[in-house]
C-alpha cells in the first residue's frame, strides 16, 4: 500500500506529469520525422530511382497506411487490455528500424515496403492519447494534447531542414538512416522512465474498474455521438489538404523557384513548424479556455481555422516570389493545425476509459487512409496530369525523360510544367480545408450535449 502511495504521489506531481509529457512529444517528433522525411528526399529519390509525383504520393501517404489501418484496431484493442507503455515502447523500436531500412532500398518496390513497415510500427500511437488522458483530468486535456501535438511542426522542421541538408551535402539514404537512430535510444527510455498509469483516474466512479467492451461496443458509442464523428470527419479532410500539400512543399520550391534541397527542405520546414506550433498549441489553448463556458468551441476553434488556411493557401501558391511565398505560408500556418488538439481532446473527452485506444485508432485509420494516404497520391496524381497539360511542346513523358532529373526552374519548358502542374494541384488541394469546415460547423450543434456524461 505504502509502495502504491508513492508511485501515485509520483504520477500527479507536475515535475514527472511534465517529463511523461515532454519524453512523449519527443518520441511523436522522431516519428514524425521518420514518417515525414520522405517528403524532404522526394526529389533526390525521384531521380535516383525514376519515379513519377503519383508514385511519391504513394510512398508519402499510402504505403504508410497500409498495414498501419490493418494492424492499429488489434493494437488498440490490445491497449485497452495490457500495458500501454509497452505496447508503444515496441512499435517505436519497429518504426525506427524500418526507417533506417528504408536507406538500403536500391528499387520503388523495396521502398514502399520499408515504409510499409514504418506504418505498422505508428499503428502504437493511440496507446499515447489513452495515456495522457490518464494523465490529466478533462478540463486540461485539450490543452495538454496541444502540447503533445508539438511534435508535429517539430517533427516536420527537423525531418525537411535535416533531411534536405544531408540529401544535398551526401545521400538521401543516410538521411534515412540519421532519422530513425534516435527512436532505439527513445525506445529504451520510455520503457524505463514512464509508469504506466491509473487507467480511467479521472473519470466517472466504475468506469475505470470496467472490462474493456467488445469493438462493437465502441463503434455503437461513437455512432451515439454525432459531435465525434464530425469532428472526426472535420480533422481527416483538415489533415488530407495540410499532408498532400506539405508533403508537396519542398518539391515546389525547388521546382518553381530553382533552390537546392537543403533550402528547399529548410524554407518548408521552417514555414511550418513556427507558426504551427503556435497553431497547435493556441488551438488547444483556446478551445479549452472557451469551451469551459461553451463546449462549442471546441468545433468553432478548429472550424475557424480551416475557414481561413484554404484562401491563404491558394494566395500563397499565386506568389511569384520565394520570400513573399513563404510569408504568406508562414500566416497559413497560424490556422491550418488549430484542429488537431481539439480532435484530441473531443475524442478522449467522449469516450469512456477503456474506449480511448480503439476511438483513436478509429480516428487515425480515417486521417491515415483518407488523410494522410490518399491526400499525397491524389495532389500527386493530379500534379501528373495537370504538368501535362501545362507542357506545350508535345508529349511531356517523351520529350522530358531526360530532363526529369532536374525538373527544376532552371530546366526550361519541361520544369515550368513540372513546377505549374504542381501549382495547381496543390491550390486545388486547399479546396478541402472548406469541406473540412463545414463538418466543425455540423458538429458544433450537437457538442454541448454529447460532452455530457453518461
């Protein structure tokens, strides 16, 4: 009893919440780096290996969801059941490993199943958002989850900024390989460092004694909950347009402006990560110190935020400039991520205790699939197709094979094409911010009621 005093005592100071906090946005960072580093090396792999901007998309969003959607449900369910930190401490171990294989693929074949591998290790992730709610009690989850969402800008800086300068300075395979490292060493760390918590502390007295429900359970609970399923569908097409265009963004520099990888990776990076953790973290901030008064706020936060990331977006890719280009950029990103805390924090905040794993899987199979993994292949796609109508000097896939390696601005007719299929590819994928909008606005008129117990 005295033992068990302690180690409560322990988990509810702020220094150690603090370190279980801050250990967990650095693992997600190293993730995010290990998942989007490809976007940095895009145009050096494209190169080396003969790749088309579908086929990138693929490696970028697809690839990445395959056996990660197949895989995140057990998983999840997994974590309503057994220890969390373990779980996790395991899929950051294959994450990185598969990272680091991905700098030994010599074909297209052998990279997107390197990254296929990278899916199925993040498939862990929601075991994290079941934490943190253990955590940290129902009014200061949002808040906390925009913290922990960091990672993301963090992640993003670090893997298109390092990622670019190795790509140009050596080899895009030893950027591979400089990305996944430090998650062996994180892993080990985790597994020693974070206890795993009282699951449902904060919650409704008996919730947390319950058995974890069957999977139809969960889906049923969700179904009764009209507020999450639009914000969910809200945060997927939020994440579809912010990954498809991101994903896309050092390649554009580099095409339509004529700058190396490593400034092309650096800019990027750089126009994401400030602003978006200001984005992130002020969202969280935000919707919790409103949605005290009125949970609405909670949608209304990140419904704003879309409203105004789509026509910044299409204002940024009109620049003719890199630096106006990026200034403009650098305001999108104030607004485009203030939807990912409250995403959090609603799908925690609506779920009973040993629900919260498989209603994160749940929503990381639609931002994953839909978001993450159709966003790139169809911006790619549609990069493809419109560069071919952009060429005038007849058929583009004939009389630019050669000029493929380039594609830069520098490379006459066959890179302006490149450069203004990708364009508009990307200013039609700022078009889903507003469809994004519109299920926040849906789900607002039901989120007061459902944040209701019981």
């Amino acid at each position: 009893m005295e033992h068990a005093a302690r180690t409560l005592k322990l988990m509810s100071s702020r220094p150690y919440r603090a370190w279980v906090l801050g250990l967990l946005l650095v693992v997600s960072m190293f993730g995010f780096v290990d998942r989007q580093i490809i976007a940095a090396l895009g145009q050096p792999i494209k190169r080396d290996l003969g790749l088309t901007d579908a086929q990138l998309g693929l490696l970028g969003g697809l690839a990445f969801a395959l056996l990660n959607t197949a895989v995140s449900i057990p998983i999840a369910r997994l974590a309503e059941r057994r220890r969390r930190v373990t779980l996790y401490s395991i899929g950051v171990l294959l994450w990185s490993f598969a990272t680091m294989a991905c700098g030994l693929a010599s074909s297209f074949v052998q990279l997107l199943t390197a990254r296929v591998f990278v899916g199925v290790g993040e498939a862990s992730a929601p075991a994290v958002q079941s934490l943190l709610a253990d955590y940290y009690p129902r009014e200061r989850r949002t808040s906390a989850m925009g913290i922990y969402v960091l990672a993301v800008p963090a992640g993003a800086l670090i893997g298109a900024a390092g990622g670019g300068w190795i790509a140009q300075h050596a080899d895009w395979r030893l950027a591979f390989v400089a990305a996944g490292a430090p998650g062996l060493l994180l892993a080990v760390l985790l597994a020693l460092t974070v206890r795993e918590p009282i699951r449902g502390r904060y919650d409704p007295p008996g919730q947390a004694d319950a058995a974890a429900p069957p999977f139809s359970a969960v889906l049923r609970r969700m179904a009764q909950r009209p507020a999450f399923l639009q914000v969910m569908l809200g945060s997927t097409l939020a994440s579809a347009g912010g990954f498809a265009i991101n994903y896309f963004l050092a390649q554009y520099f580099f095409r339509r402006f004529g700058l190396d990888f490593a400034q092309a990776g650096l800019i990027s990076g750089l126009v994401s990560a400030i602003p978006g953790s200001i984005s992130m973290l002020g969202g969280g901030l935000l919707a919790d110190a409103l949605g005290r008064k009125d949970p609405r706020w909670y949608a209304f936060t990140p419904m704003i935020g879309c409203l105004a990331a789509a026509p910044l977006y299409i204002l940024a890719f009109a620049q003719g400039a890199w630096p106006a280009m990026a200034a403009v950029l650098m305001l999108t990103g104030l607004f485009q991520y203030a939807y990912m805390a409250s995403m959090m924090g609603v799908s925690q905040n609506l779920m009973e205790p040993r629900m919260r794993a498989s209603a994160s899987a749940v929503v990381g199979i639609m931002t994953n699939v839909v978001g993450a993994g159709l966003g790139p292949l169809v911006v790619g796609g549609l990069s493809d197709a419109l560069t071919r109508r952009a060429f005038t000097g007849g058929d583009f896939d004939l009389a630019c094979a050669g000029a493929r390696a380039a594609e830069s601005a520098s490379a006459g007719a066959c890179g302006a094409a490149s450069a203004a299929g990708l364009q508009w590819a990307c200013m039609l994928g700022a078009l889903i911010y507003l469809w994004g909008a519109v299920h926040f606005a849906l789900a607002a008129r039901t989120l007061r009621r459902d944040m209701q117990p019981g």
